[in-house]
C-alpha cells in the first residue's frame, strides 16, 4: 500500500511539473536540401521582425539578432540566390531584399491527459513503453516578402504552423533544451520555398 502511495505522490508531482509556455527560439539552421533553382541575382536579409507581442521586448531584441544572422546563413548555404550580401553594402538594379516577420512564436508543454492514470494503472510500463508524457502544442507564423531595389514587392508567404505533438520518454523532444527548433525551421523553409517560387526567372 505504501509503494501505491509513494506511486501516486511521485507521478502527482511530475504531472505538476509538466505545464510551461516557452517560446522557440531556434536555431535556424540549414537547409537539409538546397534550392531546386538558384536565383542569378544577390540577395539581403533585412532585420528579421518578431511581431508577436507575447515575446518580451528584450527577448525579441535578442531572437531578431540571433535570427537574422542564422536566416542569412540559411538562404546562403541553401543557394537560393547567386550571392547573399550583408548590410550595409547597397542593393544593386536586380537584387532582392529579404524581410522576415514572425508573428506568432507560442509553444506549451501540457501533460498527456492520459499519463497520469495510464502510468498508474500499469505501475510505470506507460513511461518505459513510451506512453506520451507531455502534449507539445506549437502556434508558429510568418510573413516573408521579397522586394527589389526600388521597395517594389516581388514576391510574398504566409505560412502557420500549429499542431500538437505527443512526447514520450524516449522521444527527443523530451529532454530537448531547443523545443520548437524543428517546428520554426519547418515554418521558415515554407516560406523561403513558396516565396521564392514566385520570382521570375531571368
């Protein structure tokens, strides 16, 4: 009886432990491909905005920092473009600027509304047989546009992704310190695809 009890109390406290909202905060990493098509033309990334007023003004000042030097190196490394070019060099007759805005960066951990019981009924076999312990729920979104020289708009992406992922013991996500990072490089990879798809080729 005592053992059921101890049971009950530990797995009480990590359903206690499960809930937090964090915000993904990347990295935004490489392409796993590049490009099916290189653009002839140089490209730069503008400032990457964070418009989702949950995030703290500190913390957006930081992310818009750490994203806008990893976006330039996705775009570079995916060969997208010919050439990428940092500011403050000017933006010759035919290249392109790149401006990102993510407007909504939401991640949650909940506990599986069927941990607790299942984890009790079975004594602990729903943990070590990857029974789902936490419910990651993502809501991630951005806008990316692509303008010419002159600020004439050439091509634009809207892109959401939201889903909720079950999470075991044996999953990675489940001691992952960079929750999220997949699901925003998923959203960003939409973007730099659907967007570039729409620019003409030369």
């Amino acid at each position: 009886m005592k053992t059921l009890h101890y049971l009950v109390v530990a797995l009480f406290g990590l359903n206690l432990t499960g809930c937090i909202s964090f915000t993904p905060s990347g990295p935004i990493g490489d392409p796993k491909h590049p490009a099916s098509y290189t653009q002839p033309r140089a490209a730069m990334v503008d400032d990457v905005l964070i418009s989702d007023n949950t995030v703290s003004d500190d913390l957006r000042k930081n992310l818009s920092s750490q994203f806008t030097v990893q976006l330039n190196n996705r775009i570079e490394r995916g060969e997208y473009f010919a050439k990428v070019i940092s500011f403050p060099a000017t933006l010759g007759e035919q290249d392109v600027l790149i401006k990102l805005n993510l407007t909504s960066l939401k991640g949650k951990r909940t506990p599986h509304p069927a941990y607790f019981p299942g984890a009790l009924l079975t004594l602990t076999m729903w943990i070590w047989v990857n029974g789902p312990i936490y419910v990651d729920k993502y809501n991630l979104a951005g806008e990316l546009s692509i303008t010419d020289a002159q600020g004439k708009l050439l091509a634009s992406s809207r892109h959401q992704v939201k889903l909720d992922q079950n999470t075991g013991l044996w999953d990675n996500d489940y001691y992952n310190m960079s929750l999220g990072s997949d699901q925003l490089n998923q959203l960003v990879e939409q973007l730099l695809q659907d967007s570039t798809r729409q620019l003409a080729r030369p």
